[in-house]
C-alpha cells in the first residue's frame, strides 16, 4: 500500500521537560523590596524533525520579574513532545504541529514553571490559558 492510502497516525510518544533554569541576580537583598513586581511571560514555540515521521515539538516560557530595572527572578522552561506523525495530508501538518502539539505539551509547561517558581520561595506564577489555534492563524497571517 502507498502512503497515499494508509491511514493518518498521530501518535504522542514522549513528553518531557527539556530545559528548564532559574535565575534570582539579586537575591537576598531585592527580597526585602516592599514594591510589586512587573512580571512579563514571554512563549515560543519551535519543532523540528527527528526521523522520518517523528517529530520534536517544544513549548518555551519565558517568566522575568523585576522592581524597577533589577530582575527579582528569570525563570525559563523548556517543555518537549515527541510526536508520531505520518500520512497526513501537506495542509494538515502545520495545524497538527502548530496547534494540538503545543496543547498537549503546555498543561506540562504550566506546571513546571509554577513549581519551579514555588520552589524558590515566590508565589507561583500560573501561566494563563493559551488558544493556540488562534495564536497559529495569527502566526500565518503575519507570514503572509
């Protein structure tokens, strides 16, 4: 049979935290700081072909803290799929890697990265629900 006539396979093969790093520059002595924080979280995506069929799909977030211009913490996690993914049909390959990928590896994320955070003595920080078929159409169009 040709791949032409096999059936679609999407498969997960293997989640897992790829990278992940914590960074307090200033600590002890921002720790005493009385003002809030300005939190800015930062997300990428990126993938990349492992063998034929297989592929590597990652989640980055970014999370930097700061009081004025001195970063009270910088946290970055770097979640990973590996994904079996054959017979699909060309259109369909960016919204299977660009979209459901990244939706069953950034639950993990979210996790990670509030613990992380948690464990170096902050209140967690919760990632927010992320609709990434939009964050994807938004991506195409801009490629346009």
């Amino acid at each position: 049979m040709s791949d032409e006539q096999q059936a679609p396979v999407f498969q997960i093969q293997r989640v897992y935290l790829k990278d992940m790093s914590l960074e307090q520059p200033n600590s002890p002595a921002i720790l005493a700081s009385e003002q809030q924080p300005e939190v800015d979280i930062q997300l990428a995506m990126g993938m990349e072909q492992v063998a034929e069929g297989i592929v590597e799909v990652t989640v980055t977030a970014t999370v930097k803290t700061q009081i004025e211009d001195k970063t009270v913490f910088l946290v970055e996690v770097k979640q990973a799929g590996i994904f079996e993914i054959r017979n699909l049909p060309e259109d369909q390959m960016g919204p299977v890697v660009g979209i459901a990928c990244p939706q069953i590896i950034y639950p993990y994320l979210r996790s990670n990265v509030a613990d992380m955070i948690q464990r170096a003595g902050f209140p967690p920080v919760h990632l927010s629900e992320i609709n990434f078929q939009a964050m994807y159409e938004q991506q195409q169009a801009a490629n346009q």
